[in-house]
C-alpha cells in the first residue's frame, strides 16, 4: 500500500464517488457507500465487494426529514471518538467559477467557503478539509456537457472530457500522510483551465 488506510473510513456517494470510493478501499480504507436511492447503494456495494473491497452501504437523502434525522442522530456519537487525525474532501464543481447555472452555482460557490470556514474549524481537532472541484468529468450526470464536448473545447486542455478516476487519485493524495500539509484549499480538476 502507499500509504496506511487501514483506520480510515469513507463516505462516498456514486457517480464521481463510486471511483473514489472504489480507488480508496483498494488502498485498505472501509467504505460506505451513500446515494439517495436504494438500487444505487445496492449496486454499488454489490460490484466493489466482488472486487474484494471492504464496503457497506446506507441511503441517506437530506431532503427527507426522517434521512435527515438519522444522520444528525448518528453525529452525535461524534464527541465520543477518540480524537485522531482526519480528512475530509468535500465535492464541489467548476460551475462554481463559471456563472451560468444560476442555483446550482450558487450551491457549488457555497462550498468553496466551507471548505475554508471547516479547515479553520476542524484544525485544532487535527482534521483536514479540503475541495475537490472537478470541470467536465464523464459521467451519467454530466452526460449533456460531455456529448456536446465541441461546444466546450475552449474550457477543455489537454482538449478530453475528464474521468471519474482523475479524481479519485487526487482524493486518495488529499486522504494520504503526503498531504498533511494542506488544508483549505479548494483543487480543480479541469485539465489546463486559465481562465478559473
């Protein structure tokens, strides 16, 4: 292994998350698998553990009062962990560069700051924070962006559509002893993008 991930236990959602997740439990991390949709866990964990991989998974959909609910009553265990090292990568999107998705923008520009706000909050607790901020990835829900990539190729360098393990590897690096030194910064994945 390049590092230890054997103490470590991640939270993934599909799409991007899938990759992550997946790249994370080879390296020796537990990992949980959490979508919004029962067939979406179910898949997932069904295909990494016949890989061999170390995986369980839970449906959690924030908009739903009782999902909601679990989760905050599962935080409260937290205070009781023994205190150790940490990190946590949220997951954001160019769009938070570039305004022309109205809300969702807004959204993704939002967690840019808490990324920020978090790195200051958690470092006393020896918990990193850190944004993945991935541009045209090719996935099921970026499926318009990356059909129409000619629409794109001036945001686009070394002119590809970008692959869920593009960003995998950068959160392993984030989650691994290498990157102890940085914290509250938000990375693109993007290829070549001046203009961000």
């Amino acid at each position: 292994l390049p590092f230890p991930m054997l103490s470590k236990t991640c939270v993934n959602d599909i799409l991007i998350g899938f990759s992550i997740a997946r790249r994370l439990a080879q390296e020796g991390a537990h990992v949980i698998i959490s979508s919004r949709k029962q067939q979406n866990v179910d898949q997932a964990v069904d295909t990494l553990q016949r890989e061999g991989l170390s995986v369980a998974g839970t449906v959690c959909h924030v908009g739903k009062a009782e999902d909601q609910e679990q989760l905050v009553a599962t935080l409260t265990f937290y205070p009781l962990c023994p205190p150790r090292q940490g990190s946590v990568v949220l997951v954001s999107s160019v769009a938070a560069y570039v305004p022309l998705l109205g809300a969702y923008n807004v959204s993704k520009t939002a967690l840019l700051g808490l990324t920020k706000t978090l790195a200051v909050e958690l470092a006393p607790k020896n918990i990193r924070v850190n944004c993945l901020v991935p541009g045209f990835i090719k996935t099921d829900f970026s499926r318009y962006s990356w059909e129409s990539v000619t629409s794109f190729t001036h945001l686009l360098s070394p002119c590809r559509v970008g692959k869920p393990e593009d960003c995998a590897g950068l959160v392993s690096f984030l989650c691994s002893p290498d990157a102890s030194y940085i914290t509250g910064e938000n990375i693109v994945i993007a290829g070549f993008s001046p203009h961000l």
